[in-house]
C-alpha cells in the first residue's frame, strides 16, 4: 500500500509545479513575514498582511521626527498591503529616531517587486 503522494509522478508534479517566479514569491514573503515578527518596531505595531503584497510607488527617506518617521511606515505598509495592529502610540515615541528610520528602509526592499 503506497501513502498518498509517494507515487514517482505525483513527485514529479510537485517539482514541476514550482517555476522561478513562484519561488522567489514564497521567499520574499518569508522574508518580509521574518521582519514582521522580529523587527523591535514591527512588534510594537503587531502588522497584518490584509492583501497580496504590492511594492511602494516610491522609496522613502529617513525621517527628522519621531511622528514623521512614524506615519511615514504606516503609510507604507499601508501602501505595500500590510495594516498596522492595534497600538500604543507613546511606545513608538519612545523609541529612538534611528530605530524608526530603521525599518521605514528596510520595509521598502522587502515590499518592492
């Protein structure tokens, strides 16, 4: 009696199912999925993956404020498919001005095409 899948052909369906542009979508959605979980940030505003992922329409910039650097990566995940979670704002304003910048960059590479 043969488990389900283990058939040689069902094997090979499931290699061929798998093209480089499916691969490379399951990764950075891995990646982003990492950053979403670990960034000291992102666990403060606990963020939501509500649609598929779309990339920003435009790089963003270090920010000179707390509050700027902070509606500027709401915005942006807003804009890449991704919601903020319920909140305590004063925990974001707590934080320092480069631990903010920090992911406003690096959620633009992990959300552009």
């Amino acid at each position: 009696m043969k488990a389900p899948g283990s058939d040689a052909d069902d094997q090979d369906d499931l290699k061929t199912a798998w093209t480089d542009e499916s691969l490379e979508i399951a990764y950075h959605k891995k990646e982003l999925h990492n950053f979403l979980v670990k960034n000291p940030v992102m666990q403060i505003i606990k963020p939501k993956i509500i649609s598929d992922l779309k990339g920003p329409v435009q790089k963003p910039t270090a920010r000179s404020s707390k509050l700027e650097a902070t509606k500027a990566l709401l915005h942006l995940i807003k804009e890449g498919g991704v919601i903020a979670g319920s909140f305590d704002a004063n925990d974001l304003f707590d934080t320092r001005l480069s631990t903010l910048n920090t992911p406003l960059m690096s959620i633009f590479d992990l959300l552009k095409p």
